[in-house]
C-alpha cells in the first residue's frame, strides 16, 4: 500500500507509528479526521500478521470512525488505535501489563488531545484505568461511562428493529431467526436484547467457551463457524471482525437482512454493497448500527461530564436514522451505504466550512 497516496485520496490527516521494546508494545495510531471535534476511536490489540495489516486496518477503521461520528451528530472526528500481540499474553503478568498500557498511555498524551482511546477489541475497562494514569484523552472508564458493548448492542438492535420495519413492515424480532457471528463483547449484549425480544439465536466464535455461555444463558442455538453463512436465517449479524462479506460468503447467505456490530462488514463495499441489494438484501450500514457505543463515551468527554440517561436517548435516535437511510436508498437506487456516507460528508463539509472562519485567540 502506498500510504500517503491512500491517505491523500481519502483525507487523512496522520499516521503514527510508536513501540517500546522494554513491553513489547508495537502501536499504530490513526487521526483520519479531526474537522469536527478531537479523533475519538478505541484500541484494538490483535495478532496481525504483519505490520502492513495493521496500518491497512487501522487506516480504514478510522475513517469509519469519522464517518459513524458525523452521522451520529457528535463533535468528535475519527481515529483509531491498533497494537500488534495477544490479548491473553499481555494480561498474563500483572506487572508487565501494567507497564504496557502505562506506555501506550504517553504515547496517547503526546498527542495532545488529537486522538482521544476507548476500549476496542481485544482490551478492557482495567486496560483503560492504566491508560488514563498517563493521560486525560481516554473514555470508557470504570465509575463513569464504563464498558461500552451494551450501549453499541443496543444501537444494533434499534437497527435491526428500523430493518425489520423496512423489510417486514413490523419492528418486531419475535420468532425471526438472528445468526449471530462472534458472541464476544457486543454480541454477548446483542444475545441477551434478542432473547428478550423472543428471537431465535443461532451463535458462532472462534472462542467455544464465549459460544456455550450463550447457549447456557439464553438458549441460543451453536453453529459451525463456517456454516453459520448458509445457515436458514432471517437476519445475519456479524459482531466480530470486518470484512465478514465477500465473495466467498455472500452467495452463501439466505437472509433478509445484513445488520451487526461489526466495523467493515463489506470487503470490497461498492463490489459487495451491489451484490447484496441485487440479491434483495437489506444491509444496515455498519457505522450507523454500531454507533451506539461511541454515542455512550461521548457524554464522558462532553461539558457537564457522563449523562447515561441522554445517552439512551441519542441512541434510541439510531432507529429513525436507519429508517431515514433505507427509504432514501429505496426511493434514489442508492446503496444504503453511500446514503450514509452522503450525509456524513454533508455534515463534515459544511462544519469544514466553518472552520474556515479565523477565531482570534486560537
């Protein structure tokens, strides 16, 4: 990848690379955009293959992130943090953790303010309490907006009801069949909230022990991880990482509905976006769907501190969102994806235009 002819092309604003040998820490930080308010985006550790991966990944989940705040309607850009290793080894000694996440923290402050972190695949609420005792740009923290995955759950289900009432008339997820891909974090919470709703849950995941907690707990049904594509379903959730549509799974779903946590859930978007409105399938753009956890942390960084109460109800905004896009996607032939993107952009332009203006003193 050329990374400053990629950056370029799509508005990037910096790349930045940063590693501490004494922890082993290997970070890749990502300011795509800060026309609206600070980068806020979480922290994903994953065993990338190379370093190449984790830029390519880094680099497209902060644009999604600027994207997912505008449509949001929050004073917040997009960024994204990723850090090459293993989760469960990081956490394996309690002092070495400690120092990692305390390094990463600097890191994070030398930024000043550009890039705020949260929680992301891979960390935890504890990861965070280590970060924030280098620096203020952290959200997602014990006592204050906490962990964020009920709050993102939430915003998926208020999508998938704004589906259901697209596609079925009826928001109503009673007897639907949901297949969800990856019961981790926000699709543990997306379980429970279906269950309650009276769907019929069918899980996967790369980890057994996350699969048979929700069997245990809410009755769901186990499936293959590679089944659960041509699995009978009325809706299809991936909830782990991106990239879960592509050329090789989409013939394989026999779903009404594409709507779930995950970032990124087209490989190639305009290529995947298409095949799945050919084939009659309503896809949730995801940035919209998942907004719900960034939603959440915003309260901690706006004036008058965390309000879970607003917060609920920016979230609930999401379902009249969603609705909005589908019928506008409905009504130009538009791909519901690019529908969401136009208006993001709308929004970025004009607070860009705003910007422009000199204010004395800054």
């Amino acid at each position: 990848m050329d990374k400053f002819k990629y950056m370029e092309e799509y508005g990037y604003e910096q790349l930045c690379f940063f590693q501490d040998k004494n922890t082993g820490l290997k970070a890749i930080v990502c300011v795509h955009s800060t026309v609206l308010g600070p980068a806020l985006g979480g922290t994903r550790v994953w065993n990338y293959t190379n370093e190449e991966e984790a830029a390519e990944d880094v680099l497209r989940l902060a644009r999604g992130m600027t994207y997912k705040s505008a449509l949001a309607g929050l004073a917040l850009g997009g960024g994204k943090a990723v850090i090459i290793g293993d989760p469960a080894e990081i956490r394996k000694d309690p002092t070495r953790r400690e120092a990692f996440w305390r390094a990463f923290g600097r890191y994070v402050h030398g930024l000043s303010g550009r890039y705020i972190t949260a929680e992301d695949v891979g960390t935890s609420t504890q990861d965070m309490v280590y970060v924030n005792m280098e620096t203020n740009h952290v959200v997602g923290l014990p006592g204050r907006s906490g962990d964020p995955s009920p709050y993102t759950a939430l915003g998926v289900f208020k999508s998938m009801q704004a589906c259901c009432r697209h596609v079925y008339g009826d928001i109503s997820l009673e007897g639907k069949t949901v297949a969800v891909q990856g019961v981790g974090n926000v699709g543990y919470y997306l379980c429970q909230l279906l269950h309650e709703a009276g769907a019929k849950i069918l899980v996967s995941d790369v980890v057994d022990e996350r699969v048979k907690r929700c069997v245990e707990e809410f009755g769901t049904v186990a499936v293959d991880k590679a089944a659960i594509y041509s699995a009978e379903m009325d809706i299809y959730a991936p909830c782990a990482l991106g990239a879960t549509i592509n050329d090789d799974t989409l013939p394989q779903l026999k779903c009404k509905i594409v709507c779930g946590g995950a970032n990124n859930q087209l490989r190639v978007p305009l290529v995947h976006g298409k095949a799945l409105q050919d084939r009659g399938i309503v896809y949730a753009p995801d940035y919209l769907a998942n907004a719900g956890g960034v939603i959440n942390v915003s309260y901690e960084h706006a004036e008058g501190g965390y309000n879970e109460e607003a917060s609920r109800r920016d979230i609930d905004r999401i379902y009249n969102r969603m609705r909005e896009i589908l019928r506008i996607s409905d009504e130009t032939g538009e791909l519901a994806f690019q529908t969401a993107d136009r208006l993001a952009e709308g929004r970025i332009e004009a607070m860009r235009n705003v910007r422009s203006i000199l204010t004395p003193g800054r």
